[in-house]
C-alpha cells in the first residue's frame, strides 16, 4: 500500500497449481498489522502507520487464491481443522514469487455460514463504499470485481471441494524465527516497532 507493507505474516503454501494458490494462516501465528499513531488498526486511506506485531488469534485461514480473480476462497477451521465457514475476500490480484505472496485486501468480504443452505452475509460492505469512493483501489479491479451473490455463490462452488480438503489438512504454526529468516532485515527495522 503506497509502497509500504500494510500486513505480513507467515504462510504455510498448501497446492500451487497452474490457475491457482492454496496457503494457510495457522492459530498462532506471529503477524504484524498497520496500526495508527493510537495503536489502532489503520484504515486504507492512512496516510500514516506502523507495523505492530500479534498472533493470528482464534481459527485457521485457509485460501485458494485464483492468479486472474479480484477474489481469495477462504475456509476458517478451528486449531482441530474442523470448518466452521467460508468467505471470499476481495482483493487485488495475487502476486506470487519466491517466499513472497503479495495482494491488497479491499476490506469486503462475502461470508457464506452455511452453504448447503445459501446462509450468507456481506462483511463491511459500508467501509469498502466509503474507500472505493475515495478513489483507494485501482480502476481495473473495481471495474472487474464481480458483487452479484449468485454468481459469487456459483464461483466458489467451483473450489469449494478442494478448500474442504485443503482445511482440514494438520499444518504446524510456524514460528516467528523461521519467518524472520525471510524478511530483508533493513525491511524488518524499517516497519517493525
């Protein structure tokens, strides 16, 4: 964002295939968010932020992320892997290279409680309208970014069977040692408090 990392954290990669990227985001991983000068999350129209370090707290995230959608398929799992929901996040498209999986979420997501029976909610929906006014995201992802429930629902049934696999595989957390061996360290001095 701006140049500037807004979060990073350890991921564990799950399937890299020709179309897609599958990761996880395990319990307890060490993570490091935008925060303002209060030390609360920053906004994506800031101007201004620091990275402060946390722990992913509660639930694994696991995402297939097509390389050619402006959305990630995630699965929450418990720490015993067991699926509570799924969500699509909006987000920029992925950029994949050596250790590196870089995209800007666009703060909406489309939380899907209970498929078998189409239960769904849209998450800040209001915040993703205020930031798009604001001109925050690029034209091209919000000309190609598809908000139509049914067709959203039709998508992720297209992954929905490998994201059911892919969750409930056992994934150790990574430690934050072997994710600082990856980060350039005037990278690491420059972001981190």
């Amino acid at each position: 964002m701006k140049g500037k990392i807004w979060f990073m954290c350890p991921i564990t990669l799950i399937s890299k295939t020709t179309n897609y990227i599958a990761f996880r985001i395990s319990v307890g991983s060490p993570v490091y968010r935008a925060v303002a000068s209060n030390g609360k999350n920053a906004s994506l129209d800031a101007t201004h932020w620091y990275l402060k370090k946390g722990d992913w707290k509660n639930n694994n995230l696991t995402y297939l992320v097509p390389y050619d959608e402006y959305v990630g398929y995630g699965v929450i799992t418990d720490r015993h892997n067991n699926i509570g929901y799924y969500y699509l996040n909006f987000q920029d498209l992925i950029q994949v290279s050596e250790n590196v999986v870089n995209t800007l979420d666009f703060e909406l997501d489309f939380v899907i409680t209970d498929y078998e029976k189409q239960k769904y909610f849209w998450k800040d929906a209001d915040q993703f309208h205020d930031l798009r006014s604001k001109h925050i995201f690029n034209s091209a992802a919000m000309e190609n970014i598809k908000l139509d429930e049914r067709e959203l629902l039709e998508s992720f049934e297209k992954y929905k069977a490998d994201l059911d696999t892919f969750g409930t595989i056992n994934i150790e957390s990574p430690s934050i040692e072997e994710f600082q061996k990856h980060i350039p360290f005037d990278l690491y001095k420059e972001f981190i408090e």
